[in-house]
C-alpha cells in the first residue's frame, strides 16, 4: 500500500486490534470498579483506540483530551516535543488513564505524565495500543496496558499517519524496507 511517497505493508489487523481491546477494557473495568476514571487521550494517534476503548468500559467516566507531538510529519520521533492543547479539565485527586497510540522513545509521555502529575491526580494509569520496547528510552512505571509490542519499525493506520495520510485505515502497516 502506498502513502504518500512510502510502501507500506500489513502489520495488525483490525480484528486482532478489536480483540485486544477487549482484553485491556476488561482489566481496566475491573481495576477502576469503584472509581469513575478519566480518560486523557493524546491526540491526534489516539481517536480511533480512545473511541474503540471506551464503547468496551463499562464503568462510570469521562473523557478529555490533550495534543502532543514528536514526529511532526516524518518518520521517527524529532525528540523535540509540540504541546498544543491543554486539558480543560480540573483532575486533582481523580484517576487518570492516559490513551496513548503508540510508545516509542517515552519522551512524550515522560512530558505528559510529569505536566500531569503536577495537577495532584490520585493516580495515573497509562494504556497504549503500540509499544516499541527497542526505541524506549526511558523507563515509564506508568505504562501498565499495552495492546501490541512492535519492532522499531514506523506504522501507519486506525489513528497513526505518514504527513497526516493514514490515520483513516482500519489495519496497522508498517514501512516497507
């Protein structure tokens, strides 16, 4: 499949992603059962993972948003992070379950979890639907629910883009070498 000016080829199926899913909001219902959490999804990768996840939690939430970046149209994290949108919502003393798409270097979440935690939260709780264990470049206790773990490979679809194409594909691809 071409996007862009790169092939790309199958790496995750839809339906292995809907299964995962299911698996992650299934702990997540259980382990915030007498809690009504809010989910902070990291735009704009995380959409289609958020929507996906929460239509499984079956528990009382809520949902707000923040939107950071690192790859800024390429293919490998600039390591120089862009904050663009803030959470509008109050959040101390509330647990925290931050939906992230995909974990490579840690360096985006590592700025996400210390601006959050300055906010008091009671906890905070990551979930990512990828996590590229070879690029991590720091060690996130945090991070507790992860649906796949890839190869240091660049990936495209249901939510992650090469220069913004991409995000809409129902699969993970990943760049062909």
């Amino acid at each position: 499949m071409k996007i862009a000016d790169l092939e790309f080829k199958p790496l995750i199926t839809y339906d292995a992603i809907q299964s995962r899913i299911k698996v992650i909001a299934k702990e997540l219902n259980e382990s915030y059962a007498d809690k009504t959490p809010v989910f902070v999804g990291v735009l704009n990768g995380c959409f289609m993972f958020m929507a996906d996840l929460i239509k499984e939690i079956n528990i009382p939430c809520e949902t707000a948003f923040t939107k950071l970046s690192s790859y800024h149209g390429g293919t490998s994290s600039t390591r120089v992070i862009k904050d663009e949108y803030d959470l509008s919502v109050h959040i101390e003393g509330r647990h925290i379950i931050v939906v992230e798409d995909i974990v490579d270097t840690g360096n985006t979440l590592n700025y996400l979890i210390a601006k959050l935690e300055v906010r008091k939260p009671a906890s905070i709780t990551v979930c990512a639907l990828l996590l590229k264990p070879d690029a991590l470049e720091h060690k996130i206790d945090e991070l507790k629910h992860v649906a796949f773990e890839i190869e240091n490979k660049f990936v495209v679809g249901y939510g992650l883009d090469y220069k913004e194409l991409g995000r809409n594909l129902k699969d993970i691809y990943e760049l062909m070498v």
